[in-house]
C-alpha cells in the first residue's frame, strides 16, 4: 500500500530535550516536505526536499532541522523544542514538484512541548 | 496582505446544490494551484491542481483559475454531505520548479442533507 508514515503519532516532551520525528514513504517520490498546522494559522512549510541531499527552507523554518540522506526517509529535528513549537506536523511526498506536490500527506503528529 | 487567503467560513449549501469555494493570492510569479480537502482530525487529500488559466474538469469538481485578477475557485457539483470538510488552497510561488507552497486558511464546506 502506498503511504506516508510517520512517527510518532503523538509526542509529549519537556523544553529543550532533543526529538525526532521520522517520516517514511515507499512511492519512491523525490519530493518530501514538512508543515505544521495551527488553529488560525493554517498549514506552514517548515522544509521540503527537491530530492536525495537537497534541502530547502518553507516559511516557518526556524527551531527546526531537516535531513535527506536517502530518498524514502525526511526526518525532522528539533534540537531544543519550546513550547512554542507546540503544533500538529504534518509530513507530505509527491512523485515531483509539478502538478503533485505534497499529493499524499502522513496521519499527522501532534506534539506538545511543556 | 496574507499572500494566499480564504474566507474562512463555513459555507454552508444543501445537498445536490453547488459549492464555490474561493482563493486569492499576491504573488503574481505563482505557477501553479492546488486544492485539498481536510476532514476534521485527518490530513489534507489532493483533489485538484491547476496550472493554466481557465478551468480544469475532474468529476463533480471543476478548477477555476484566473492570473490576471490573481483568483483561484473551486466548484463542487451536486454537494453531498460527505463534501462536508475543510477545504485548503495552496499556491506554489514564483515558479513552479521550487517545492515552497503557501496554504491558505482553509473554508469550511457544510453540505446538510
């Protein structure tokens, strides 16, 4: 079955303690991409990655990391998470930029940072 | 100016009516369009993307897109309450070789029965 997974689902943290959140799809898509999603907000960019060790800022990228090592994963690091960063992310892939992106989205993990 | 904005809602219709749900945007370089739908606690769904001016066709849903007043829609068909759901504008800036896309807030479709 062809899916975005990520990982965890939920996430309760303390300020400042190092976390990661995975992202993983098997459509071998070039494009990956991480939002955020907030009541008023709406979705915001943090990263996306054109393709394998190629990675570019969104809107919202400060507080985050990103890394491309591989095609199939696109994890997500908050080196020193604030409760600011309270939020539920969203990871996305597409086959490329043009006409798909981010076609399929993950289920989503909500963090809390106390 | 918020560079992709709905009307935030809800939009409300009766079932078998049609929906028009529509989308602004600043930047006058944005290439290309797109349209997902979001039920409540689930993650956004593609259903519609568009490049030219014009509209696109796909079932009951139909892109309109129009460079020139800088507005994207999208029409919904003979709404049934399953359209009920958040549905989400986004916009891919400046040119359509870079991967950052813009959303809008999102409008709220209410299809009762």
């Amino acid at each position: 079955e062809a899916q975005v997974t990520q990982n965890p689902r939920y996430l309760i943290t303390v300020t400042g303690k190092k976390l990661t959140v995975t992202c993983s799809q098997n459509m071998n898509h070039e494009y990956m991409s991480w939002y955020r999603q907030d009541p008023g907000l709406g979705l915001r960019q943090i990263y996306y990655s054109m393709n394998v060790e190629v990675t570019d800022k969104g809107d919202v990228p400060e507080g985050y990391k990103v890394s491309r090592k591989e095609k199939r994963n696109f994890p997500l690091i908050l080196e020193s998470p604030s409760p600011n960063q309270t939020s539920l992310y969203f990871c996305a892939s597409s086959l490329s930029v043009q006409g798909f992106v981010g076609a399929f989205f993950g289920q989503g993990t909500r963090l809390t940072v106390v | 100016q918020k560079e992709v904005e709905q009307n935030s809602g809800p939009l409300s219709v009766p079932e078998g009516a049609i929906a028009s749900l529509n989308c602004t945007y600043s930047d006058q370089g944005s290439q290309s369009f797109f349209w997902y739908r979001q039920y409540s606690g689930k993650s956004p769904e593609l259903i519609m993307f568009i490049y030219s001016n014009g509209d696109k066709e796909d079932g009951r849903f139909t892109a309109q897109l129009n460079k020139a007043s800088q507005y994207v829609s999208l029409l919904i068909r003979d709404s049934q309450p399953s359209d009920s759901a958040t549905y989400l504008c986004a916009v891919n800036i400046r040119s359509s070789n870079t991967g950052k896309l813009i959303f809008g807030q999102g409008t709220t479709l209410q299809v009762k029965p």
